[in-house]
C-alpha cells in the first residue's frame, strides 16, 4: 500500500518569513494529492490540493507543487502569519481519496512573532 | 456548506464494552470514511464506504466493524473495546473523488 512520509515534524518561522513542508510518497499510481490544516482542537480542514496532472498550483499565500518523478511534493506558504500556526497533514491516494486517503503525519508549524 | 456531524464529542466506555460512533452527512455524498487520530501517528484509515451497504477496509480495520444502511450515516463499531482503541475518531465524507470533509471528532477513552 502506500506511504507518506513528511519532514519536518515541528517547523519554527519567523512571522512573514516563508515556510516549506515536504511529502514523499511510495506508490507511483497515486494521482492526488490534498494538504489539510488542522488547528488545536478542531477538524482538519482541506487548504489545497493537487493532481497530477498539474506541477503546481496557488492559492493566495499557499502554493502546493508536485514532483511525479521523484515522488515528492511540497506545500510552500509565504508572508507567514499568526494565524497560520497549526499542524499541517499532507496526503496521497489513486482515483482522487474515494479509497481514502494515506496521510503523513503532520507538522507542527509554529510562527513566532 | 457541508455539514459532517459525529454522536459525540467525548466517550469513555469501559473494557470488553461494544461501542458504536455514528457520523452524518447532510450533502448526498457518496463517499464516507472512518480515521482515527493518533499523536505522532497522524490519520489512519480504519474503514470506507462508497455506496450504501458497501464497505472497504482501509489501513487499520482489526478490532473495528462498520455499517452504512443508509446514504448519509456511517456507523464505526468497535465489537469489544480495548485500552488501544482509545483515540480521537474522525469522519469524512466526499463528493466524487476529491475533497473529504471531515466532522468534530470523537475522543474517545477506553478504561
């Protein structure tokens, strides 16, 4: 089946400096890819996602790429702030998550003001 | 909006005790799951549906059961609780195959 692996698990920024969180996954059939933010105490709730027909995709101050060769891919988020701290998941599965979805297991991000 | 719901918030049931979580959705989705939520673990999925009376078993199904005898409820049984199935229990739904909505959480203690 598949993996996830995610690095870092705890992530310290400076507010309004940048902040990457990168996934590997095994399973080269994977084909989608959500990233999902979950602050203290509540849900998860999905911020971006991407499939693999696309390298890259943005959001605002959210960007997610992906690499199908190497098997990696990243969720970069700029001008950090506040409220942006939380613990972040990424995630890979085949056929878009309806088999459910393998998570990594989650960064802390921390912005210090 | 999408609305996923989950019985309870809290639970704490005792050893060898049958369990039932319940999760509902209010947006037609076909699609529904059970993780649960582990410190340093992250999401593991337990179970999944895709139709009523369907089920699949995910990553982790040992110790767990399911039922889905209609579209928007999707009940997560545990047959006989043990003191490792203490965990917080997520929901979700989707619609088709991208973007699962997930409910509250059930934090569940078995003593």
């Amino acid at each position: 089946g598949e993996n996830v692996e995610q690095h870092p698990s705890t992530l310290s920024v400076q507010e309004g400096d940048s902040a990457v969180i990168k996934c590997t996954y095994s399973d080269s059939a994977s084909n989608y890819f959500p990233w999902y933010k979950q602050e203290l105490g509540k849900r998860p709730q999905l911020i971006i996602d991407i499939r693999s027909n696309v390298g890259e995709k943005k959001d605002q101050r959210i960007a997610v790429t992906l690499n199908k060769t190497a098997k990696h891919f990243s969720l970069h988020i700029t001008e950090t702030q506040p409220e942006d701290s939380a613990v972040y998941f990424c995630a890979a599965s085949y056929e878009g998550g309806a088999d459910g979805l393998t998570f990594g297991k989650g960064t802390h991000l921390i912005i210090q003001p | 909006d999408v609305k996923v719901t989950q019985s309870s918030r809290y639970l704490v049931k005792r050893t060898g005790e049958k369990v039932f979580l319940e999760c509902v959705q209010d947006m037609d989705h076909e699609n529904m799951f059970w993780y649960r939520q582990d410190p340093g673990l992250g999401l593991r999925l337990i179970y999944f549906s895709y139709d009523v009376k369907m089920k699949e078993k995910g990553d982790i199904p040992e110790g767990y059961s399911v039922s889905r005898e209609k579209k928007e409820r999707f009940s997560l049984i545990l047959e006989s609780a043990s003191t490792n199935q203490t965990s917080m229990y997520l929901c979700a739904s989707s619609l088709g195959l991208y973007g699962q909505y997930f409910g509250p959480g059930t934090r569940l203690t078995v003593t």
